[in-house]
C-alpha cells in the first residue's frame, strides 16, 4: 500500500489545490465556467470519497457521466435474468448487479423467491458454479466496458476448453467512445472538457479520444482514480483550456498507454462484434454494443435459451437518465433521498456502487459545495 | 472414531449416540464446572448485585477463517457485549446447532477454540444444549451464547453522556474480521491476507475502570463496522462526530483488499475491538494504559465529538470532507 499512499499525499494534493485555485481565478478573469465530465464511476465516487469536489474553484465543476455500466442497463435486462432464474438457470453476478430494479422486481427478490443468484468476484467462478451443477444452465450476467469485457468473455473460451456446456452469457456490453460521441452531440449538454476513464483506457488506449479533442475542441485527459490523479487531470485540463487548446493527455501513463491492451483487443474482437445497444438515459446507440458473434450463439443465453431481452419499463418518475447524462444533479431530482434511497432504490444511480445518486447520497454533505450537474 | 466420521442426524436422536456425542466431546472440555453431572439447568453463585445480561447468536461462513473460527467468535462476541456494557463476565451459556455431515473432526476444533477462549477471558462453560438439524438445514453448524456479568460499579454509561469534545478512542486497527471472512468465502488465496481481530476487550474495559465518569460509552463495533456505531450514537442528536482520514488505523492486508473490493473498512466487522467514548482530558491516560496490554497496542484516538448535526464526517487525505454513511444492505464487491 506503500505505492498507493504516494498518490494521496496531503501536502501534494494541497499544492494541486493551489495551483487549480490560481487556474481558476485565471478562467474566472475572462468569464469563464468549466464543466468538466468525469466519465466513468470510479472517478465519481473516488470524487466523492475525498471530498475533490469542495477543493475546486466555484467555476470550475465536475459533472458526472455515464460510465457506469450497472446505472446505463436497461431495467428489460434484469427482466430476461429474472426470466432466466424462473427457468431454473443458475445466475452468475457482480455484486452490484443485484438490487438494480427491473420492471417488477430485481435480484434479491428473484432470490429470496427461490431463484438461485450467485455473486461472484471473478467471471471464472462461473465455471466452477457450472462444473458443480452439470445438471443445471449457468448464465452469466455479462454487462461492463471496455475493462470488464475482456476477462469475462474469456469464459467462452475457458468453457470451450474445460469442456462445460451449461454456461452461457446474458450480454450487455457497452462501450465508452459511442456514448461520449452522443454526449457531445447532444445541444442540451454542456461540456468543455472530458475527464477520461482509468482502465477503460488501459484497454482501448488514450488515442481513442482524440477524434473528440480533435473534432469537438474538448480538452481530455486520462486520469487515474487516486486523488492526486484526479487533482492532477483537472490541473491538466485547466492548463489547455487556458491556452485554448484541446487535446488528449494521459496522466495515467502507468498504465495506460496510446493504443491501449492489443491482448485484451484481440480477445475482444475474437469472439464479440459491434451491436447497438439501449443505454439508460440516452437511447439506442448504433453499434455502441458489443454481442457475441454467430459462432459462439451456444454461450449466448439470449439464443440458446430463448429468452430475448426486451425493453422494459422505468419508473415514471426516475430521472437516473438525466442524471447518467450529466444534466440533472443527483440533489436536484425531486425522488433523491426520499422515495429514492440506498435501502429502496428506484432507480439503478442509487444502486451501483458506481452510480451517481449512490456517490451523493453516501458522501455528500447537504449544505456544504456539492458541484456536479444542472 | 474414524479421522473422518461425521455427525449424524441420530446424534440429535436423544439416544445412545446422543450420550456418545456428548461424553465425548462436550464432557472432557466443559464437564468440570457447573456442568459435572450434566444437569438441566446451572445453579450459580450471585456475582454481585447489579448483572449483566446478554445473548448472542454466530453463523458464519467458512466456519473456520484466518484468525480464528465460530468457536472463539461464540465466546468472544458474548465476553464483548457484557464488557462494553461496563460488566465483568463470568459465566456462559454454549447452545449448538450442528447441520448432520459436520466432520467431528472440525466440531472438536471448534470446541476447542471455545474451551480455550473461555478460559483467557476467564469465563466458564455453565450450561449448554446440542441440536443436529437435517443436512440442507443449517450452515454446518450454528452457535449461540448467553452470558451473565457482574455490573462494575464505577461506570455510568450512555449515549446521552456524549458531550462536544469528547474523543473517539479505538484499541486497534479496523475491519479485520470482515475482510478477513469475505476473503475466506471466495477462496480468495491471498499470501498475507487479512487475519480476523477475533478477541475479547474485556481486559481493556477493566483497565479503565478507574476513569469511571470520564468513560461516556463503550460499543463494540461488529456487524456494520465503525461507521454503524458511530452514525447510531449521534443519529438524531445535536452532536455529530469528525474523523480524520489520517489517524484511521488499517492493517495493510485489509487495507488492501477493502480496496480491491470496493468496501469501505468503517462498513466491515470488527471482533475484537472496543469504540470508547471519552471525556477530552482523560483520553491520554486512558490510551497509555491501553498500549500497555496487547490487545490495547495499536489503540488511537480516531476523531472527535462535534456540534455537527447528527452526522458523521470524515476529513480525507487531500484535505476535503465527507459524509461518512452506514452500510446499506450486505457488502457487495463492485464490477470494476
């Protein structure tokens, strides 16, 4: 943990407050108001953990995206799974998968019905479950970016060669560049500069933002999710937009590098093949998805089991799409911490431990700076 | 006995196979006290005129984890609810719920671990009962405990004694025990992972005794970690709590794979360790005589009593502020 303790060192993290300060006053002499997008969820709640967002100048305000991967499914995912479950299927999870709300019901009610839902820590446990229930259809809630997709479509390959028939993916794969592009697109959203993800970038590598420097004129940096990272990702993102200009710049260079994991690229396109994809919030997204492909239909629950994914129904007063949008602060939506809480979710923001209502909900403190959306 | 018989349903019969259960392993561990001659009830001594009274029930998966097993936890979580009551234990009750496939083998650690727990808080095995369940029907094996104390005299304790600039005392680091199960569930392998705290406070209770008034609240923070405890202390009060980031004390092992998972450590058990509230000026003395024992070295100061509302907040690293929440629902490890 040594390691780690160097990027949260207080007195270098004051000297980046410092310095973002003197930024700020600079931007606020000629009039203008950063809104910097941090797109994915672990730089939300890193954000909120360590209270980044009261460091920063007033006109300079971090607004959350969409890069949560459980807050963007839509509520007719969870509806098939629960499908899935009532067939006698054994789902294998991620752990925060399991109090999104579907249509009706989520997860935890599937199981304490009788379902049998399973949290794994690792894709692998999967095969195990399914080696140890020969009997029974294992199905693997597939969903995640560019991080998660690689290791958990591995499982084809590791069911291919351990032999295991009864295990299959139920896919929701969704992927980062596409959305950023509808972001940007989108008049009613504001923003000047993108905050990218961590290890989404490991895989698909910093270059995979230049069109939107290039084409946008939106300053991106990619950024780790330690505080220092961060702190050093906005003074970054400061420093183009003081001398206008837009570019990418990899902050996270311990990682990340310019063409990203050609393994994990490989592995991917191996056995997936672009889809559209619903995203909660902001529609069907042409080729935004990533299905299996024909040949690997007998690991795609989907087909094999019959037992398509249609859309469902939200909650008429959720505005979890605003908010994975970056327009409505979490605060602003009328259900935040009433209807809408940790112990009874209405919408998926509140679930995840990466969603954005949860971040606020867990770390804000009412009355004190907040920053993030409209 | 084979090395690998297990228990079988009829050793819940009430037969010749139940006497064999208990002559064997129950008698020769705990038969020596009130339990000689096996009767149905314990007739005991009073130990003083004020008692505290406590039961408490343990399912926990694996049974047998690093730093311990559901044996010492039985004792230990009894002997730490009576001694943050201001009591002194001494006498317990042992009630067992054994699933039929339990390898004897493991139920004879199990007791063991509770013989020998019992015996370094210094309290005795005085009553018990034995079930055997149907397999399907239990975890393998549940335990309850109940224990009896003697109240100390010299404490007044309560939440309502809290005062602003009270201090936050705890004996050691945090969240051990819970990361150390959660790691042990998923086969997690790790060299040097984390190691349960699993051990009694009951020694460290005694050792401020005579701090009497100045000692406001005593908890032990199980289930739902510091931030539970902390959040119920001050939940609807005028007062709130100020942690710093800074002062927490986190083993490296369970510092890192809190990380790893995604779970906040103030979320995670803790079974051997005493939050102590504390008037300001005693705090030093109090702490010094902690580091003294073993089970007090790591002990710090981890924040202190403010006029903040009946929250719970946390100065990080960098310098910011947070509110510091309670766990919602079971800990889940996140996607990415």
């Amino acid at each position: 943990m040594n390691y780690i303790d160097g990027f949260r060192d207080p007195d270098v993290a004051a000297q980046f407050v410092r310095l973002i300060a003197e930024q700020g006053r600079e931007l606020a002499a000629n009039g203008r108001h950063m809104h910097i997008m941090e797109v994915c969820g672990s730089h939300t709640m890193a954000i909120g953990r360590y209270g980044i967002r009261q460091l920063l100048p007033a006109n300079v305000e971090l607004i959350s995206g969409p890069g949560c991967p459980v807050c963007v499914t839509d509520p007719g995912y969870i509806d098939a799974a629960i499908a899935l479950a009532g067939q006698g299927a054994i789902l294998a999870t991620f752990g925060d998968m399991i109090r999104v709300p579907g249509s009706d019901s989520d997860l935890t009610e599937c199981r304490s019905a009788g379902g049998s839902v399973e949290v794994c820590y690792s894709p692998s446990a999967a095969v195990d479950l399914a080696r140890n229930h020969p009997d029974r259809e294992v199905v693997f809630l597939a969903i995640g970016f560019e991080t998660t997709i690689a290791p958990v479509v591995s499982l084809v390959g590791e069911a291919q060669s351990a032999g295991v028939s009864n295990l299959s993916l139920l896919t929701a794969f969704k992927l980062v560049p596409p959305a950023l592009r509808a972001l940007l697109t989108d008049k009613e959203i504001k923003i000047d500069a993108f905050l990218c993800p961590a290890h989404v970038s490991a895989i698909i590598g910093s270059k995979a933002y230049e069109p939107f420097a290039a084409e946008f004129h939106v300053p991106c940096v990619v950024a780790g999710f330690e505080p220092l990272d961060i702190l050093y990702g906005v003074h970054g993102i400061l420093g183009q937009a003081l001398k206008n200009e837009a570019s990418v710049e990899n902050q996270y260079a311990r990682v990340v590098r310019s063409e990203g994991n050609p393994v994990a690229q490989a592995r991917i396109a191996k056995y997936l093949e672009p889809v559209d994809a619903s995203w909660r919030g902001l529609g069907v997204i042409p080729a935004s998805g990533l299905g299996l492909r024909p040949e690997f239909a007998a690991y795609d629950a989907e087909k094999k089991l019959g037992v398509p994914v249609r859309p469902g129904r939200l909650h008429p007063g959720c505005l979890c799409g605003e908010v994975i949008k970056g327009k409505l602060r979490p605060t602003s939506c009328p259900l935040f911490g009433k209807a809408c809480n940790p112990d009874h979710p209405v919408g998926p923001c509140m679930v995840s431990a990466e969603g954005t209502c949860a971040a606020y909900f867990k770390y804000g403190l009412p009355g004190e700076r907040q920053g993030g959306g409209k | 006995m084979s090395a690998d018989a297990v228990v079988q349903l009829a050793h819940g019969g009430g037969g010749r196979l139940t006497r064999e259960l208990i002559e064997r392993e129950i008698v020769p561990r705990f038969g020596s006290g009130p339990l000689r001659g096996l009767p149905d009830g314990a007739t005991l001594p009073s130990p003083g005129d004020r008692l505290v009274f406590t039961t408490d029930s343990f399912a926990v998966q694996p049974l047998e984890f690093p730093g311990g097993n559901i044996g010492h936890l039985a004792v230990h979580g009894t002997v730490n609810d009576l001694s943050v009551c201001g009591g002194d234990p001494k006498w317990l009750s042992l009630a067992l719920i054994i699933e039929e496939g339990l390898p004897f083998s493991v139920l004879g650690r199990i007791l063991d671990s509770v013989r020998a727990a019992a015996d370094a808080c210094g309290v005795t095995v005085a009553t018990g009962d034995t079930k055997v369940v149907a397999r399907g029907q239990g975890d393998g094996l549940y335990v309850n405990t109940a224990g009896i104390g003697s109240a100390f005299p010299e404490f007044v304790l309560g939440t309502e004694r809290i005062c602003e600039g009270d201090c936050v005392l705890v004996n050691g680091t945090l969240g051990d025990h819970g990361m150390a199960v959660m790691s042990a569930r998923q086969n997690m392998d790790f060299i040097n992972g984390p190691v349960s705290d699993t051990g009694s406070v009951h020694r460290l209770v005694g050792a401020v005794r005579a701090f009497g008034a100045a000692v406001r609240f005593m908890r032990d923070p199980t289930r739902g970690g510091v931030a539970t405890v902390l959040n119920e202390m001050v939940e609807g009060r005028e007062l709130g709590i100020l942690l710093k980031e800074r002062d927490l004390p986190l083993a490296p092992a369970t510092r890192a794979v809190a990380e790893m998972l995604g779970i906040d450590p103030l979320h995670a058990a803790s079974e051997g360790r005493l939050l102590l509230i504390c008037d300001r000026d005693s705090s030093s003395a109090i702490l010094k005589r902690w580091r003294a024992l073993p089970e007090g070295a790591g002990a710090v100061c981890l924040g202190t009593v403010t006029r903040d509302k009946g929250r719970v907040v946390m100065e990080t690293v960098t310098g910011g502020r947070r509110l510091v929440d309670v766990p919602r629902g079971e800990l889940l490890p996140r996607i990415c």
